[in-house]
C-alpha cells in the first residue's frame, strides 16, 4: 500500500551564523571501542533503570556485528550476536502497555524489527517478539507510543526511503509480541534518523541530502509533511542522520538533528529547534573533554532528561563518534557521553521520575520467554 508522496512545504528558516560558528561542548566520558574495526558503531538509546538510575543502560547497535549494551561508565555490559552480520537502529521505550502488560521494550533491526525486553536484576537483554523477527527491510528505526490510542507502534525505514508503520501487539496471548503493518510511504530519497514525540503526535525524519521533516505519527497521517529545516538553503548541509528528543515536562524541550557535514567531517555538528515553534536554538559540536575526545561525523544521537544517578542528574546526551581518537581511548569507534544540560536548556532541578511500571506485570497464566542461548562475547553486569 505505497503511498503517494504528497508534501506541504512552508517557508524555509534563514540560514543562521550560528550554524557556521556552533557552541562547542566537551564531551564528558566514552564507552568502550568496537570490537570491530571500520564503520561499526551507529545508534544510541537510553533505558532508565527503574529503581536505582545510575544502572541505567546506552544501548546501541554495532553495524558489523552486535547489539550491545553500556553501563554510564561506558562499560560494555552486553553483546548479543548471531550468525546475520548487519543489525541497524535502535530505541526504547519505557512503561509502555501492550496487549495489557506493562514493560520496557527495545526495539532494533536485525533481519527485521526484533523487539527486547531489559532484566532491571541483571539487566540483561532477552528477546521478546514472536519468531526470528518481525518481517520488514531497513535501517532506520524508531518508536512511537501513541497518546491517543495508547497504542505502541515501531516504524522502519530502508535505505532507500521507505517508511513502514507497524502496530505492535500480541495476538495471541503469549506474551511474544509481533507487529501488523499499518501505514506505509516513500519519504523520496535515502533517509535513516527519526524520532516520534509521544506527547505532540509529530514524527520527525531526516532525509539525508534534503531536510528535516515533521509527518504526523498516527498511522492514519498518511505521507502530508512539513519542512523544518533544510540542506543548503538553510541550516544543515549533507548529510542528515540521527534525530533526537529532548522531552521536558509541559511541552517543552528541544528536537536534534546531526549534520554530519560531509565536505568538512571534523567540523560536523549538531541543530537543536525548540519542541513547540521548530525555530532554531542553537548549532553545537561536542569537541574534546580532558578524559574523552570529541564527536566527528556523527550517525546516530539520543538524549533523555530523566535522573540518571550522580553523574548525569538532569540527563545525558550521546553521540556517535566516526574517529575515536586521544585522549581516551584510541582506535575502532565508539560513543560520546554529555551531560544533558550543556546542549539543552532545562530545569535545572532534578527531572522528575516519568510515569512508569515498578515492575513486570505479566498476563496469568504466563511465564517469561526463555532467554537466548548464551552468544559470542556476552557479558555480565559488573
């Protein structure tokens, strides 16, 4: 059911000295190097521990092998592998309901949409959809857990700029999750990042040679868009990858894109828009801290305002870095950790706990999946 691409375009920002001359902020920590070599590292996603926020978890995903995950001192904490090389996006989403139990869930692409659930005891990852994966091709990757409906919905896109919608659920009672398709459309070229705001029902995708867009993230908003910003005539430049939320209470915060600025790599950086008007706030790079080095040709990005433990007390900001050089550690990429509140203007009191379960609620009658079989390189909580 391909869509046709019908696109409302407004009037494009003026391109701003902010984002030829971007605020610079160190970065803070790193996590540990790929264990693969070349392009390997791509998208981050934060999960919040629901008792005790300085075990909290950066998941993201190795290109070339993996999916891992990091403790907030850039330990690796897990390696999930499997005998399909490529995995791509990833995110999460905490509390949400489906087929009436509450849990988090992790959605990535491997082979498909594949969806995890996360231990808080260990937390370990395991493997939570019905079969290998759900059936669908792409890269991109993000979730929307919709206000109106209160449904949870995962949404893919391919290197090519299909967009697929689908509806997770759990039709048959089993506690495995699977996923109905529900919208599909060509965004027009090749695109990646995206992110949905529960909250605002808006969808934003970054196509990589041409713009930021806003879509509506219901399913039935079908392919009509606005422009938010765009390559050349305003504040970005090739390409366009990660997108992120900035999600402060009331409607406040701010949407991020990458720009990882092809002609000039070193100098890639980031744009923020304000949540609500989508003017521009600010252009910034994350450049060398005194224990970790900067963020260069950035693919993916996420940010949560959430209390993370004494570290990261209003929340953490996490980048992609292409060149993971000194000082820190030197050689196979990795991520770059910021604490939230030197890219983004918040409350500086401490965020308030989001509405979320304070435990798994399972259906009666049900126990937990079996986990995988232990994987190549899988790793214990320190």
């Amino acid at each position: 059911m391909l869509a046709v691409l019908l696109a409302l375009v407004v009037l494009v920002p003026a391109r701003s000295d902010a984002a030829a001359d971007p605020e610079l902020v160190p970065s803070t920590d790193e996590t540990t190097p790929a264990a693969t070599t070349g392009d390997s590292v791509d998208d981050p996603a934060i999960w919040q521990h629901p008792t005790d926020p300085a075990r909290s978890l950066v998941i993201a995903n190795n290109k070339r092998g993996a999916l891992e995950s990091y403790d907030l001192n850039g330990d690796r904490v897990q390696r999930i592998t499997d005998s399909v090389t490529f995995w791509g996006n990833v995110d999460v989403r905490h509390g949400v309901v489906v087929a009436g139990v509450e849990q988090d869930v992790v959605a990535v692409y491997h082979r498909g949409l594949q969806l995890y659930g996360v231990d808080p005891a260990t937390r370990l990852l395991t493997r939570i959809n019905e079969g290998t994966a759900i059936d669908t091709a792409g890269e991109g990757l993000c979730l929307y857990s919709s206000a109106v409906t209160g449904r949870l919905h995962a949404i893919v896109i391919s290197i090519s700029g299909i967009l697929q919608q689908f509806e997770i659920g759990d039709a048959d009672g089993d506690g495995l999750l699977d996923g109905r398709l529900v919208r599909e459309f060509s965004i027009g070229s090749e695109a990646e990042g995206c992110v949905a705001d529960d909250d605002t029902g808006e969808l934003y995708v970054s196509e990589e040679n041409v713009a930021l867009w806003r879509y509506g993230a219901e399913p039935d908003a079908g392919s009509t868009r606005t422009v938010v910003d765009t390559v050349g005539g305003g504040n970005l430049v090739n390409d366009l990858e990660g997108v992120t939320l900035v999600d402060l209470p009331d409607g406040g915060g701010e949407v991020i894109v990458s720009v990882q600025n092809a002609a000039d790599p070193d100098n890639s950086y980031f744009v923020a828009y304000d949540r609500q008007t989508h003017e521009l706030v600010r252009t910034f790079r994350i450049t060398d801290g005194s224990d970790s080095d900067d963020c260069d040709r950035t693919d993916g990005i996420t940010a949560l305002y959430a209390d993370l433990g004494p570290g990261y007390p209003h929340g953490l900001f996490v980048c992609q870095d292409n060149n993971n050089d000194a000082p820190g550690s030197v050689g196979n990429q990795n991520l770059k950790y910021v604490p939230l509140e030197l890219v983004a203007d918040l409350d500086q009191d401490p965020p308030p706990p989001p509405p979320r379960r304070a435990g798994l609620h399972l259906p009666v009658g049900w126990s937990a999946p079996t986990p995988q079989a232990p994987v190549p390189g899988a790793l214990v909580p320190c």
